[in-house]
C-alpha cells in the first residue's frame, strides 16, 4: 500500500516517514503543498497524510485541487488545527478524516488501517495464501503448523 505523506515539519516527516515503513508501507512525502500536490496528482497513493499549514500551497487548496481533478485517494489531515470549525472546514473540502497534532502514532496508524479498510484495500488484516498466513496488524508468518521469524524488512 502507497501512502504520501505532505508534512512541511522535517522531523515530524522524517519519524512519519520511517514509521510506516516500519508497519509495511511503501511512503512517499514532500515538504510543501505544491510539491505534495505535484505527486499525488501523478501517482495513485491508497492514503494520503496532509498537513494544513504548508508553504507554497495550503493543505485544502491541495485537496480542493486533487478533488476537482477527481482523486480518490483517501486523505487524513494531520495538522495542529484543532477548532472544530477547522475539522469542519478540512473535512468538508474533502478529507476522509482528521487528527490533531499532537498524536500518538498508533492512532494514525490505525486511522490508516481503517480508511483502507473502507476503501476495500485491506478486508481482513490475515493473508492467505495456500497454506502460507501472514497477519499485517500482528507481523507474524506461518507456512503449514511452522512459524516463521521475518525482520521487519522482510515482512514489508
């Protein structure tokens, strides 16, 4: 699964980033709107994580853009933006959900998990194959009764 993160924090991007690489996902990310824009407009991400308050072009003109030009990526607006006419703003220009910063990065994590559940990506968080199970949430491998240890690299 392909997720862009658009986060001009450099560090907090850099920790986003890692993370969920970490969990498995392959991450993309820019450090302004305009660049931000530029990728998701040219590449089809299952997810996008959105700051607000970006240089060069703002967390919901970027949305507004990508929606107009009719992009279904699923976006979740992470931002330090926490009136609630703020969440209504973000979620009314076309976000599928909002967190606030700070967080706690299980709780991104499974926001992603769930907005890609309902984009029909992830059914069940157990892959079979054959006799071959992997279970995403969990990290762990089974071929037949024979457990199976993978570093985190192997398993993404």
């Amino acid at each position: 699964m392909k997720i862009l993160v658009i986060e001009d924090d450099i560090s907090l991007q850099n920790i986003i980033t890692k993370r969920l690489h970490a969990e498995g996902f392959e991450v993309d990310s820019c450090l302004d709107g305009q660049e931000g824009y530029d990728y998701a407009d040219g590449i089809d991400y299952d997810c996008i994580v959105l700051d607000l308050m970006l240089p060069k072009l703002n967390g919901i003109e970027v949305m507004k853009k990508l929606r107009a030009k009719g992009n279904k990526s699923n976006i979740l607006i992470l931002t330090a933006k926490d009136s609630i006419e703020d969440r209504v703003r973000g979620l009314n220009a076309g976000a599928d959900d909002y967190l606030v910063k700070p967080f706690a990065f299980d709780e991104l994590l499974a926001r992603i998990r769930v907005l890609m559940r309902r984009q029909g990506e992830i059914k069940d968080n157990i892959l079979i194959l054959e006799d071959l199970k992997m279970n995403v949430d969990e990290h762990w491998v089974t071929r037949g009764e024979k457990n199976i240890l993978l570093t985190s690299k192997e398993l993404s």
